[in-house]
C-alpha cells in the first residue's frame, strides 16, 4: 500500500500469555504444564508511527468523559495525551495547530464493524465473515479472514475512526473470536491489531442462526437450531462442553501430568469461562437478552456488549443492573420481525437509565458517519424531553465503545497517560455539515482533510497499469 511520506515504526515484540512459573512446592512438571500451549499464537505486531509533539489550541474539547473545555488546550507528546487545559505552553520542536472554530474529540472507536472481513469491492470471493459450517463455530478467529487492504479502512480514518472491532457475521450460534484494531495502514492484521487488547467472541440469538440452519434447511443435520428453544439449548450444550473441558485444564494446571486433547472451539469458549474473552452478542429482542443475561450466570460468564438491540430501552434497568453496554443503531428498525419494536429515542433512554449506551455501525457506510448518527439518537431523545449535552452524548462514540472492548484504560477519552487519540472537527461534530479535519492515532497525524496527498492509499485502489504501459 501506498502510505505516502509515513514509514512504519517498527514491530512490536511478541508476547506469549502462557506464564513460565518455578517455586519448589510446585510439582516437577509444573512448568510443562504451564507451557501446554501459546493461547496468543498470533501476537499483535502493531508499533505506533512516527509523531511529534503537537500543541492544538483555542479548541472547543469534548474530553470523552462528560466535560467540555471552551478555548480549550491538547498537548500530545510521545503518543500519549499529555495535557489538558487553557492556555498550555508549547515544548521545544512542537507543532502547534490553531483550532479556532473548530471542536476536538477522543477518535471514534465502532466496535461493531466487519470491514476486512467482507472488504470492498463486495465480491462473493471477498465473504470472509460468516462461518456457515455449523451453528457453533468457536474455533474460527475473524482476524484469520481480514483484509487489511480494504479501502473502507480508509473511508473509516476519514470519518474519526481510530480504533474498531472487526466481529465475525451473525450466522451462527457462537461465530467465533472478534479482533480490535487500530486504524492504521499495514501490511497485516497483526501490524493492525491493538496491543494487549483482549479477544471476544461473537454470539448471536434470534432470527439469523434460525434462518440459516432452521426453516426446512436440510443441510446441517444433527444439532443445528429450528427454533428460539434450540438455539438456548445449543448455546447450553455448548457451554456445558466448555465448563468440562475448563475442569480438565485447571486440573492439569495445577497437578501436572498428562495435558488435555487440545480443542480449538473449547480453547475459545474457556477462555470466557476464565473471564480473558469478552462475549459480544448480537441480540435484538428484550426477552432474548433477558434470558442471555440469565443463561451466563448459569454457566458463569458476562456479556459485555448487547449489539443492534433495539428493544434495550424496554429493559434498559436490567441492562444497568446487570452491566452490560447496547451496543445500537440510531434509527435502523423494521427490516425483520424482531427488529420490528425499535423506537428513534432507544439510545438516549438506555443512557437515562444509567446503562451503558454506545453507536454502533455495523456497515461499511455508516462507519463514516457515526458522529452523524449520534447526533440523531441525541436530538431524538431531546424530542422527548431527555436532554442530555453534548459532550455527555460523545461517550456514546469513544469511552463507551472503549468500556465494552476493555481497552477503556489506554484509550476513549483525552486524558493525560492515553493514547493520542484524536480528532479535529471542523465544527460541531453533531452538525450534519461537520467533516473531520485531522485525525491522529497514537500521536501520528493519519488523516489530513487538507492535504490528501499525504493520506494513506491502498494498494488495490491504484489499479492496474493498461496495455500501453507495459514492457
């Protein structure tokens, strides 16, 4: 790919997760057991690219966290946010950008996307993003299909993305591991992936796993849901799977001896159950995430994210109780049965509720506009009296995505020792007629709306060379 005048960092050094521990009260074969196998066999190899101090004043900046700063101040230095305030002093060598007029934000994190898994142009031989095999599919990991040559990518970077979640489809019962990115040009998905970042697991309920093997369909016997009921009871023979296989692993790790068969779809739904995967589930109805949220106390789990749930707001306390985020659309509803009883105000109703609210795209063209689509879901729920400011509603966009994806340590808001996430808006990022200025990820300007020359290109935008030109 074509990444102008900007070179790569470097690569990151590998990490294997599996500890090499000693002690003499530990049995002779402790350390072998310890070492059974790399539960990160592909490392992210993400380094961030070259940045300099940057200094932005005058701005008008949503933190990410609920405050707003008038002629605010952002220092960026290292990579990292390194202050916050009026009137900041430049360091020696820093680049001061003058963002009179103009609003900064923490970068946008959609962590519902599968751009790199059905990439443009939308091919049958580019469908990376459903595993139809069977309904559990646990072992298949989305990183293991993504295109990092995908120009949404780009179109993303162009609308505030900096960080995203690429899930697998929503075919099967559980559809496997889902990878969080960084929004960055690279030769692979490992230079792309976000460092130390946890893994999830997609999972979806309702309509979509009964469409594809129920109905009549004939071509996955044996285990395969026809109805709600056997979906519930192929996600709990599932789990129960898990649960005994988990024993047999803790058993080993603590006593030695002969390790376990390895097993790729139970590595993954183990690694819930040890609580180092977050599930990820596409759910629309209120009853169905009610009996989900049932379902993992059953087998000792936690659903992290809720997504399209566009009938949150009918349980929008339970939600808060329980702690897990819904991860919505502003206004998509209809298009199927259980998407039928979706309301305009769901969104802010989640958030009055004290639950976790997020904006999510789940589509390679909404992903350019999710400031847009916030904006939406705030002004609908202003409608109807819930009158929420704006730089509360920005946690839709940034911290709360960040929350979901426990990345919301490093990154989801302007706060000093974070990543150096961040745009600049050309105004008000809740007005339609608002673009992104620049975009910096972990400190380095990625995106310039001013100079296009300098944005990144892929590889498979700049074509073929024709006939005449060839030797």
């Amino acid at each position: 790919m074509r990444i102008s005048h900007r070179l790569v960092a470097g690569v990151a050094a590998a990490f294997v997760l599996s500890a090499c521990g000693g002690g003499e009260d530990k049995p002779a074969d402790k350390k072998e057991a310890e070492v059974a196998f790399d539960k990160n066999p592909y490392p992210s190899t993400y380094s961030p690219y070259p940045n300099a101090p940057v200094l932005i004043t005058n701005a008008t900046i949503m933190d990410g966290e609920g405050a707003l700063i008038e002629n605010g101040s952002l220092l960026l230095e290292d990579g990292k946010i390194s202050a916050i305030g009026s009137d900041l002093e430049a360091p020696e060598g820093a680049t001061t950008i003058d963002a009179s007029g103009r609003w900064v934000t923490p970068g946008i994190i959609d962590n519902h996307s599968h751009l790199g898994v059905y990439p443009s142009p939308g091919v049958s031989a580019h469908g990376d993003g459903n595993e139809i095999s069977g309904p559990v599919t646990a072992e298949v990991w989305s990183e293991h299909g993504v295109w990092p040559q995908d120009p949404g990518f780009t179109r993303a970077l162009a609308g505030g993305i900096t960080s995203l979640q690429i899930l697998p489809g929503s075919a099967n019962l559980i559809g496997g591991r889902g990878v969080i990115v960084k929004n960055v040009p690279s030769r692979t998905v490992q230079g792309m992936k976000f460092p130390d970042a946890p893994y999830t697991l997609k999972m979806a309920c309702g309509e979509n796993p009964k469409r594809v093997y129920g109905y009549g369909n004939g071509s996955f016997p044996g285990g395969a849901p026809y109805s709600r009921m056997g979906n519930m009871a192929g996600y709990r023979t599932a789990w129960i799977r898990a649960t005994e296989y988990k024993r047999k692993w803790d058993k080993y790790e603590k006593e030695g001896g002969e390790p376990p068969a390895r097993d790729l779809e139970l590595d993954t739904l183990a690694g819930v159950l040890n609580g180092d995967i977050l599930v990820h589930m596409h759910c629309y109805r209120a009853d169905e995430m009610a009996q989900i949220m049932d379902m993992s106390k059953e087998f000792g789990y936690k659903v992290s994210s809720f997504h399209h749930a566009v009938e949150s707001y009918k349980i929008a306390d339970k939600l808060a109780e329980y702690g897990a985020c819904s991860s919505m659309w502003a206004d998509w509803w209809g298009f199927k049965m259980e998407a039928y009883d979706g309301i305009r105000e769901n969104i802010p109703l989640v958030h009055k509720a004290g639950a976790c609210a997020i904006v999510h795209s789940d589509s390679d063209v909404g992903i350019q506009r999710l400031n847009q689509e916030a904006a939406k879901a705030w002004s609908d729920g202003r409608k109807i009296g819930i009158d929420i400011p704006e730089e509360e509603a920005w946690t839709w966009l940034s911290l709360n995505p960040a929350k979901s994806l426990g990345i919301d340590d490093r990154t989801g808001s302007l706060k000093p020792g974070k990543m150096a996430d961040v745009v600049i808006w050309s105004g008000d990022p809740f007005s339609v007629y608002t673009k992104a200025d620049q975009v910096f990820i972990d400190g380095a300007l990625m995106y310039d709306r001013d100079n296009p020359d300098a944005d990144p290109v892929m590889d498979f935008e700049i074509g073929q060379p024709g006939e005449g030109d060839r030797k």
